[in-house]
C-alpha cells in the first residue's frame, strides 16, 4: 500500500508563493496519476490539480493560471506550485491518486497553508 506525505505549507501573505510536496513510498509511483486536494475549515475536500502518468495537466478554475503540479518519478514526488495565493487559498492540501471509486490510497496527514496579512 503507498503512503502519502505532504510538506511545504506555512504561513504566507496574499500574492506570495509556496511550494508543496507529496512523496510517495513503494516503487511503483510513475504509474499513477496524482491529484492535489484542499479542505478548508468547515467544508469539504475538493480538487486542485492532477498530472496524469504522461505529465498532462489539469486544474479547478480556482486555481488556473496560479497553480503548477509536477513530478519527479525518479523521487517518488509530486509538487504544487501555488504562486498570487489569495486567503481563500487557506486550506490543509492533501495529495492522492484517482480511482474508479474515489482515491486510491490513505489519506496523507496534509500540510497547512494559510495566506493571511
């Protein structure tokens, strides 16, 4: 089974920067599709981004245009780059693989991101 650990966050003022991390164990990580994920206080989890196995992208209109993911298979990695963040950006972000049914794995521990002044 592939455990998720997420890293990066922290406090951030509006229009900063932050870089998130989602390292994967097991060997067989380029072979999933990853996602990003965000909960914010009081509300559900909801999608970010995804890249698929072959590096193709895509975004919540939320985020578009401010958000990059990416991966490092050789490092069992997936990245969220979050440039202009915007208080309603603060969340836990979480990180899994799609599936049929729902994420595929257990749920990582997350890693706060707060963007305040």
């Amino acid at each position: 089974q592939v455990q998720l650990a997420e890293s990066g966050g922290g406090l951030v003022q509006p229009g900063g920067s932050l870089r998130l991390s989602c390292a994967a164990s097991g060997s067989m990580f380029g072979i999933y599709d990853m996602d990003w994920y965000r909960q914010a206080p009081g509300k559900q989890r909801v999608f970010v981004a995804r890249i698929t196995t072959s590096h193709r992208t895509a975004y919540a209109d939320s985020v578009k245009g401010r958000f990059t993911i990416s991966r490092d298979n050789a490092k069992n990695t997936v990245f969220l780059q979050m440039n202009s963040l915007k208080p309603e950006d603060t969340a836990v972000y979480y990180c899994n693989s799609p599936g049929n049914s729902g994420p595929q794995f257990g749920w990582g521990q997350g890693t706060q991101v707060t963007v305040s002044s």
